[in-house]
C-alpha cells in the first residue's frame, strides 16, 4: 500500500470513499435520508477545489492499492477556528471498511502531521462525532479530548468531541522504526 500526495485524478476515487465510509460509519447515527443523499459527485467537485487550490487543504494524501486503487484519504491544514492552542487540523481522514484495522489510518495520519509540521502548524486537533464508533482510534494514537461541541448534520444536533495533540512529533515519532541490529 502506497500512501501519496492526491492529484486531481484522485478526487473522484477520493469522493466515493468519503461516501461509502460516511454509511458505513454513521448508519444509525446521522439520518439515513442524508446518507442516502450523498452523492460521489458533488464530493468530487468538493476534493477537487481542495486538491487545486492548497489554501483549501494544506495536505491531502491518499492510500492506494495496485489492484483497488484509492482505499483512504486524509486532508489537514491550519484550525479553522482559530482555536488559541492547537493550530493544525485534521478535516477529515477516512478509511474504506474493508481496509480498516491493518494501520493505513495510522500511516495515514502521520503523513498529515508530518505535513503539518512542515508547514509550522506543531499542534493538531480533529474533531469526531462522539457516537463514532472508531473514536479509539484517536485515543490509540494518544489524542486527548481537550473539545466538545454541538453541530447540526441533516437535521439531527450532534455531539462532537475534539481530540488535541500538544505536538506533532509525538505522532511523526510513532511511525519511526527501529532498526533491528544485523548479527
């Protein structure tokens, strides 16, 4: 599996696993009629504008197979609330179901932060609905809840909870491996 900078030709395969991973995860959670009404083209005119213009999304990096193409995504940039402690931010990140659970999330999400950190931006907060059922994930990778809010999806008023990490390099560090001497 490859994990790589998006370019415009991705937007599309980008599109349909923000779908598909929106109701996979969200079923029972968000209301089924705007789950239903999601649609792999308006999202890939959404990736698209975020892929051409990196004002939009400082990082968008795709995980790809040889055989499926583009199984995950994550894109981050500076905190678009202009929170006073974190000044980076993962917007979304997502893993199609089939490939979750075998680390891609995880390379996934260190290739945000390293690309975060590069461009100055060492603090990093993700927002995730508090119903989701992979919010461990975050934990696993040593976020702490430092956040919570209420937002509206599709009618329905929603918990969202914000997991904050003081510095990147704790997760650019995590993806380091050492080296087992030779004998």
């Amino acid at each position: 599996m490859a994990i790589s900078q998006a370019t415009p030709n991705d937007a599309s395969a980008i599109a349909g696993v923000h779908v598909a991973t929106w109701r996979a995860t969200y079923a029972g959670i968000i209301p089924h009629e705007f789950l239903a009404s999601l649609s792999t083209e308006q999202r890939s005119q959404f990736w698209r504008e975020r892929i051409e213009n990196p004002a939009l999304s400082a990082c968008l990096f795709v995980a790809t197979t040889p055989q499926e193409g583009v199984v995950g995504f994550v894109a981050g940039g500076p905190e678009r609330t202009q929170d006073p402690e974190y000044t980076g931010e993962v917007h979304a990140i997502y893993v199609l179901p089939s490939r979750q659970g075998i680390g891609l999330g995880r390379r996934l999400f260190r290739a945000a932060a390293r690309a975060l950190a590069d461009a100055q931006l060492r603090s990093l907060l993700v927002w995730v609905l508090e119903a989701n059922p992979s919010r461990g994930f975050y934990e696993s990778l040593g976020g702490r809840q430092v956040r919570r809010r209420t937002i509206e999806i599709g009618g329905a008023q929603l918990a969202e909870v914000g997991y904050g990490w003081d510095d990147t390099a704790v997760l650019i560090r995590m993806g380091a491996r050492k080296r087992r001497p030779e004998l």
